[in-house]
C-alpha cells in the first residue's frame, strides 16, 4: 500500500488491530512546534480520518501495542485512545515536555521536561510515581520504560565537540532513587560520535552506530552491518526481537537479535526517514522525504495469502517446472481451482 502522506509527516504508528496507520505531522516553515494527526485504513482507496491531539503539542509518542497515545503540551500531558482520541488520563507537570514514551502495555507513561527532569507516570490509579533529573542537565531526545516500570532508560546530547554531539545512555530501575548506569552510547567504528536511532519498547536493547546495545551494562550485543550514513532510520519491532534499518543506498535489513542475523530484505526505498513496525509484526511502514509512504508485508504466509488472493488459479505443471524444476507439484494456493492440465 502506498499513500501520500505529505512532506511535514514526522512520524508514523499502526493501530492496535494493524488495520490503520496514524500519520502524524510536525510543524511546517516557521511554525511553533505542533504536531497532528491522521488515521489511513487499509482499504484498496485508503482515505484520511481526523484524531484530534489538543492544542500546542509539544511531544507524543505510542504505545507499542497500538492502542493509547500520549500527547504533551505545556504544563500537561495526556494519555489518550487512538482510535477515538478521547482523553482516558490526564497529568500535570511544571515545564513543558519535550520527549515522551509509554510502556508497551500503555500502562505507563514517561516525559522529559525542557529542565531535564525526568517524571513518570502510572495510568491505573492514575499518579506519579518517581521524578528525577540527570546531573548534568544535558537535552533528553529519547526515553523508554519497561513493562511494570521495573527501569526507565534516557538518551541524552551534549555539547559538539570535534568528533561530534556526545551521546549517553542513563538507566534508573526502581524505586528510582539514584542512576544505576550511564555510558557513552553513540558512536562509529571510526571513534566519531553518531545518535541512539531507536530504543527498543521495553527498554532491553538500544541501537546505535550499527550496534545494538544492552542498556542495564552497555555492551554490545551483536553488530549490524551496515554502511548507512549516520543519522539513517531505524526501528525496533514492539516484541523487541527484531530490528529493521536503513543499509546501503535504497535498502531496508531486517535483522533477528535472537539468531543475530539479516532475516529480511526490501529493496529500493531511497530517502529514508522513518520506519515503524506493527503492533503483531505483520507490517513495516516506510516513510521516504516527501512523505511518500509505503506498508510492507513482512511474513511468508501474509505475502502467500496476498499474492493467492490476485489470482484466479494454481500454476499449470508446465508453468510450475519453469519456476520450481523437478519439485513435486502441488498448488500453492489451496483455495483456487487447479487447472486440468496440471492434474495427475
């Protein structure tokens, strides 16, 4: 599927059932950071629906089954459904949120304030639970918490220095009263400094500088390689068990952390800006600069299903020795009719 998502789309999530796409947009030349909404079904003539995130949005972040969105403003945020938009919790805080981020389960939530101070929620009873700060007052860009807010883990920027922005990963684990962790997270194999590109939902892995990372120690896990430039998209599938990234030129690598190994391919999407994984893993949306967004079926028996249901019959036996030789026919379609020719 492919839709014309516009050139200000600055993110993009699927909905719990993986049946819409939210496509949210930033703010456009010299506007004050905003941020909106649209929902896209999957229908053959996808069209636009309206979700309504409040005014002067400031930060909003999904949560990894789909279902809750959190929407910041100044001095509030919000948890909110994302199907409806109707508010189910509402928090407040000094400051502004700048990044936010929720559990996988939605249960709860965590923001970073434009003072580095780090606050964290809990949906049910609706409360806040811990608040802390880094020492060094450093910009958080990015922020994870795990399922039961066991830990809560922040990206932070420094300064430019010659080799870069210094990137460091901060881990606090309950009750949160001191940092248990923090290390130098982003950089190359050449020594420069490069940016954390994703943090997996339930904060087991970190992916930076074509390594995947153990945020709680901050070794490596195992290394992707890949040449993309820095700064390339990448994205980590809600279970936390895959990892899809921008390679070479016009290419997306899908890698298995497990089997740490490539298990996937997709060829020829230039332009790179944003990649995000469906709630059951059915899907990777791709989003290109201009807006062009595409959604990829990812597994065998969904590409199987999809290429029988274009079809109007099985292959011919003379049709199927050109593509499989001497395998032993069978229809690959067991709906479809088999054609008379193709019968023993």
């Amino acid at each position: 599927m492919r839709i014309a998502a516009g050139p200000e789309t600055d993110a993009i999530a699927f909905s719990a059932d993986e049946t819409h796409l939210l496509v949210f947009s930033g703010p456009s030349a010299n506007a004050s950071i905003e941020f909106s909404a649209k929902g896209w079904d999957f229908a053959p003539d996808p069209q636009p629906s309206s979700l309504d995130l409040g005014p002067s949005v400031t930060a909003f972040a999904v949560s990894a089954e789909g279902r809750s969105v959190a929407v910041a403003s100044a001095g509030k945020l919000r948890i909110i459904d994302s199907t409806s938009g109707i508010t189910r919790h509402s928090f407040s805080l000094a400051g502004t949120a700048k990044v936010a981020a929720l559990s996988p389960d939605g249960d709860f939530l965590v923001a970073a304030t434009d003072a580095a101070e780090v606050h964290l929620w809990q949906s049910e009873p609706p409360k806040e639970i811990a608040d802390f700060k880094l020492p060094d007052r450093s910009a958080i860009t990015r922020l994870a918490v795990s399922p039961g807010a066991t830990n809560v883990i922040a990206i932070s920027s420094g300064k430019i220095t010659r080799s870069g922005v210094p990137v460091q990963a901060h881990v606090w684990k309950s009750p949160f009263t001191t940092e248990i962790a923090a290390f130098s997270a982003g950089h190359d194999r050449s020594g420069f400094q490069t940016d954390v590109c994703a943090l997996s939902a339930d904060g087991r892995y970190l992916a930076a500088g074509g390594r995947i990372l153990d945020p709680d120690t901050g070794q490596t896990v195992f290394s992707v390689f890949t040449s993309a430039r820095a700064g390339s998209p990448c994205a980590f599938s809600p279970d936390g068990e895959y990892l899809a990234a921008a390679g070479d030129g016009e290419t997306v690598r899908i890698w298995s952390i497990r089997d740490q190994e490539e298990v996937a391919r997709i060829e020829r999407v230039p332009d790179l800006r944003y990649l995000a994984f469906s709630p059951g893993g059915k899907y990777l949306a791709t989003l290109q600069r201009g807006g062009n967004l595409r959604v990829w079926l990812l597994r065998y028996e969904d590409l199987a299903a999809e290429a029988c249901s274009r079809l109007t019959r099985n292959m011919t036996r003379s049709e199927w020795r050109e593509y499989f030789g001497d395998q032993a026919y069978h229809p690959t379609c067991p709906q479809l009719p088999v054609p008379e020719i193709a019968k023993p």
